[in-house]
C-alpha cells in the first residue's frame, strides 16, 4: 500500500474559495493543518475568520 500511495501538498490561503475548490478536486482524502493557530504572522482575525465563519 506504501508504494501506490499518492501523496500531494499544497499550501494557500484557507480563505482563498476558488482554489481550495481546485485543491480538492479529485481527491479521496484532505488534510489541512489551517487549525495550527502559532505560526508567526496570524493573527487573531484569520483564524477566526478561518474557524468561525
């Protein structure tokens, strides 16, 4: 199973619609790691847009 098994990562914008429908076309599994609130630059704002709304 190791060897058949894709594996793609992307990085954009959580609020970005058109390309997280993009990103998840043809996809049988997505993993977002957009929860991950201590990164140096995002502030309290974002992630409450990207949590909240």
């Amino acid at each position: 199973l190791q060897n058949k098994t894709k594996l793609t990562v992307l990085e954009g914008d959580i609020l970005d619609e058109p390309f997280l429908k993009r990103a998840c076309q043809d996809m049988s599994v997505i993993i977002h790691t957009a929860s991950i609130i201590y990164v140096i630059g995002v502030t309290h704002r974002v992630h409450h847009e990207c949590q909240c709304e």
